[in-house]
C-alpha cells in the first residue's frame, strides 16, 4: 500500500506540471499526457478504494508526505521570471530586463610586410642617379640672357669691341651679341660671330671677344 500511495503522489506532481504546460502552451500532445496521466491515476486511486473498502488504513502506514503534505514547488519557468523581473512586483509595471554587456573583441594588429632594399640595387640605382644629374647641366645655367652677355662685358671693351669690330656701331654689336646669348653652344656662337665680322682670326679685340664667350659658355 505505500507503494501505491508514493505513485498516486508521484501522479499528482506529474500532472500539475503537465497542465501548467497546458496552461502556458495548449498543445494536442500535452493534453494526451495530460489525460493518460488521469487515467493512471484513476486506476490505482480504485485500487486504493478497494483496500479501503477491505479494511481500514492505520495512520502509522499513511507516508509523512500525505500527513503533512509537501509545499508546491516552484516551477523551473516562475523561477526565471522572479530572477529576471527587477523592480517592485506589485506594482502594473511591465517587466525590466537587464541585459548582459557584450564583450567588445580586441582590434586586431596588422602586420606591415618589411620592404628591404637589396645592396647591389641601391648601388646600381644610385649611380645612374649620379650619371644623370653629372652628364645634364641645370636648365638655369644653359639658358642665358644676352643681357647677361652684354652685362659681362666691361665700358671699355664695349667702345673698343663696336670700334673695331662692328665699324663704330654699338647698335650693331648689342643686336649680335643679343642673338649669340640666345644660342646654347660656344661652336654655333663662334660660328654666328665670324659671319657677322669681317676681320683677321689674329684681331686682338677678336680675341678678346672670343675669351669672353668661352667663359660665358662653360
């Protein structure tokens, strides 16, 4: 007979969860459980009937458990909402729930790649650097002015170059010397002054002149 009182407990448990399942969720297959659960019951409380019938039960046989029944226990379900529910409960107030900081991931470090320069290389690039900036002259110091020209030649040799030179002219002798200073080579300005002058290759003052252009051109 305690067996069958410990089942009918265990089937009265059994069924309060299952209809508060029913209760939350109705669902066709909790209410067959639910049901079965019933019919199980029903059975061995008929059977108990029976054993009633035939005799009565002392109350030392009766389990602790009928005498001073067991408090209800506290579904899994209230237990999470008395957890998440913050504030005061008897006021209509919807629930708070907290929500859990996320954890913000560490950035993550880019690795540059390193860029080395091999010797040879650098050596190579370097030199043809060098060659260039050897072998091309400044573009500033190519292009000169025939007034540099002009400006580099004194009073003096100015008088005695259009005297004996350019027949006396110093209009003459500005505009040729203004042609040769747009010119970038000492050949093509030697050249231009032989056809401009009628004079001897041993004319001091044509000697002169001539010094004074190969400075103005290296």
């Amino acid at each position: 007979m305690q067996a069958l009182l410990n089942d009918i407990e265990l089937d009265i448990q059994e069924l309060k969860c299952l209809m508060e399942a029913v209760s939350r969720k109705p669902d066709s297959a909790l209410r067959e459980v639910a049901k079965r659960n019933i019919v199980q019951m029903r059975g061995r409380l008929d059977i108990l009937l029976e054993q009633l019938d035939r005799g009565a039960i002392p109350e030392n046989e009766l389990p602790d458990r009928i005498i001073n029944p067991m408090p209800e226990p506290v579904s899994a379900a209230a237990a999470e909402e008395e957890e998440i529910v913050v504030g005061n409960p008897e006021k209509d107030e919807e629930p708070v729930i907290v929500p859990e900081a996320p954890e913000m991931p560490e950035p993550e470090q880019l690795e540059l790649p390193e860029v080395t320069v091999e010797p040879a290389q650098s050596a190579e690039v370097s030199m043809k650097i060098e060659t260039n900036t050897a072998s091309t002259p400044i573009l500033a110091e190519r292009i000169k002015t025939a007034g540099d020209l002009r400006r580099s030649i004194s009073l003096n040799d100015s008088f005695r170059f259009s005297r004996e030179l350019f027949g006396g002219s110093m209009e003459q002798m500005n505009h040729v010397l203004q042609q040769i200073g747009e010119m970038h080579s000492l050949d093509a300005a030697l050249v231009f002054l032989s056809s401009k002058i009628k004079v001897e290759e041993e004319n001091e003052a044509k000697v002169d002149l001539v010094e004074l252009l190969k400075k103005y051109f290296i």
